[in-house]
C-alpha cells in the first residue's frame, strides 16, 4: 500500500494538466469497449465459423485504437504536460569567481598603448578567452565580480550560463584610473561565505597591475582566507617591458616600487593554494586559461533544471493517429449482399405439372 502511494505521488509530482476538470470525461475511454462502429452479422451457428487468431487479434487492436484515441484527445484537451524537474547529476567543474581589472590599462594593448588595427587591448583578449573557457565547462557555477577604484560585485554564484557569458561581454567597457585589489579580492571571498557545497573552490584574478593593499584590508583577506578555503590564480597580463612578479628587481624591491610583485608575494603567504600565471600576448593569456582549465577538474554534483514539457500536441498527435486507424478499418470494411431468389426454368415447371 505503502508503495503504491509513493508511486502515485511520484506521478503527480512529475505530470500535471492545466485544466482538471476536462479530466471526467476519461470515462469515454470506455465506450468502444461495449459499443462498435462496425457492422455487427449474425451467424446461424459458431460452429460454422473457423478459428482465426489474427481477426481475434484486429477486433482488440480496433477496441484498443478507439479507447486510446479518446484517452488522448481528452488529456490533450486538458493540457497534459510534465511538470519543471531538478536532477541531481554528477560531473567535474568547480565553484569558480572571476575577478577582473577594470582599470584604464586593460584598455591598453600588451605594448602598452591604445590598440591599433587588428591588435585587442588586454580586456577584449581576456573577455574572448575567457567566454570559451566558460563555455567548455558547462557544469560550473560561476559568479563574477570587478574592481577599479572600489569593488563592484556583477554576479553571484550561478549555474546559468547565459547571464555568465553577458558579464564577461561587458568586462572590455571603458574603465577607471585606479586598482584597489585587496579590496576587490576581499569582495571575490565573500562569494563564497554561504555556499555549502563540498566542491571545490576558485577565484581567478585577471589584472594587469596591482596597487598598495592596506593593513587593515591585508588583514581581512588573511581572515577571509582561512575561513573560506579556496583555490586562488592569478593571471597576470604583464604589458611588455614591465617588470616581472618572479624575477627579484636589480634595485629598490619594495611595495611602492613594485607592487605587482609584492602582490604575488602577499598572495604566496595566504597558506591557500595560489599560482601565478604571467601572460605578455593573447596567445599566452589562452595557454594560461587552458592550464587552469586542467588545474579545476574535479568531481561535482550538480542540479539540472529540465523545463516544462508541454504534451498536448503529442497527445493529439496520438489521438489523431488511432483515428485515422479506425477510419481505414472503416472503409476497408465490406458488406455482404443480401442472398437473392433464383427462379426455376418454365421447361422444368411444366412436367412437374403434367406429373402432379
């Protein structure tokens, strides 16, 4: 009993129609079953008729056809249709948070000037790049989030796509003049301050400059690193000539001197799983994105939305089916001609009368 109630609200929890009421006249269904359109005979005895399975088997298969026919013209008329699902499916990818510079240098080339013929300044390499990185991992959630003078969260965690792709669209606008990091890495951590999920965790910073980071804002990030554990890149879009964040400096190596590679060594000291990509053309920015797209695949689970299915159609396409499988049988129906009379001869009438 128990099973069986499962069952039955398994199916109204998965099916559905639109107008309940129309559903009473289910009942019609039953009609073919005690009537027929076919022409009945009589026959003398049974014994007459010989066995035959395959007529047996048409007679059902018509009784069925109109019994179906009606079942699916009633529950297409009632706007039978499956109800939007969520299934829980197993894959790899990753909680991911994309960070970008918004600064007026990523409307640079990586010569360090305004980008001329058919050169893209750093924002509209990483946006090209950065979408097809996306689109190979369908799986990901993904939020996204800036920083220029202040930070400016642009999308939470989401596993639609779609709006994941307009916000990288929009990361080549014009930007600011300033690069407050700290602050826009402490906004990337706070993504994940709710989110429960036991997969792993990523934050890829795409800058190409770096500026000092407050103490206090220093401070945060160590707190907001060992609260939240994450895997954290940076891809640096180094602009040629500039100095390197790996290479110690021939003179003053010192935060205001070189704060790009005081960054790198204040993200070395979180204790989080940190690497560094430097990145001097396009083609290096998609070598970098491709060993991190290696780097994050791990198993995940993830919900998938299927979508209403709306099955009118499909049921009057059945209903219209058995009808016109009734209508053949219909019409290839035959009748019988009613016996007729034969008359006997006059030449053998007359000497049955002479002999009467």
């Amino acid at each position: 009993m128990n099973g069986a109630s499962a069952i039955l609200d398994g199916l109204t929890q998965d099916w559905g129609v639109d107008h309940p009421l129309v559903l009473a006249l289910l009942a019609l269904a039953l009609l073919p079953l005690l009537a027929t359109p076919f022409v009945r005979r009589g026959i003398p005895s049974a014994a007459l008729v010989p066995v035959d399975p395959f007529s047996r088997a048409v007679a059902v298969a018509l009784r069925l056809a109109g019994c179906l026919a009606i079942l699916a013209l009633v529950l297409g008329l009632a706007g039978l249709h499956r109800r939007e699902q969520s299934v829980e499916r197993e894959g790899t990818g990753a909680h991911l948070v994309l960070l970008f510079d918004r600064s007026s240098s990523m409307d640079n080339s990586f010569a360090d000037r305004a980008p001329t013929g058919d050169q893209e300044s750093k924002s509209a390499a990483a946006k090209r790049l950065l979408a097809e990185f996306v689109a190979r991992r369908p799986h990901d959630r993904i939020g996204v989030a800036a920083f220029s003078t202040s930070p400016m969260p642009v999308l939470p965690l989401t596993d639609h796509h779609e709006v994941v792709d307009a916000a990288i669209d929009a990361i080549d606008r014009p930007g600011l003049a300033f690069t407050d990091v700290g602050r826009g890495l402490a906004l990337a951590f706070s993504y994940f301050a709710d989110d429960t999920d036991e997969t792993s965790r990523a934050v890829l910073l795409v800058s190409d400059g770096a500026a000092l980071i407050d103490r206090r804002v220093q401070d945060a990030l160590r707190d907001a690193a060992a609260r939240t554990p994450v895997h954290l890149y940076w891809l640096f879009l180094r602009s040629r000539g500039s100095p390197g964040i790996f290479e110690v400096p021939p003179g003053e190596d010192t935060p205001q001197a070189n704060p790009e590679r005081h960054l790198h060594l204040f993200l070395q000291g979180l204790g989080l799983p940190y690497r560094a990509f430097e990145a001097t053309s396009p083609q290096a920015v998609a070598d970098a994105i491709a060993e991190i797209d290696r780097q994050e695949t791990r198993p995940i689970r993830y919900v998938e939305r299927v979508p209403r299915q709306d099955l009118a159609r499909p049921a009057f396409a059945v209903a219209g089916f058995a009808v016109a499988l009734l209508l053949a049988a219909k019409l290839a129906e035959r009748r019988l001609a009613p016996a007729r009379r034969t008359r006997a001869p006059a030449a053998e009438a007359a000497p049955a009368r002479r002999a009467a």
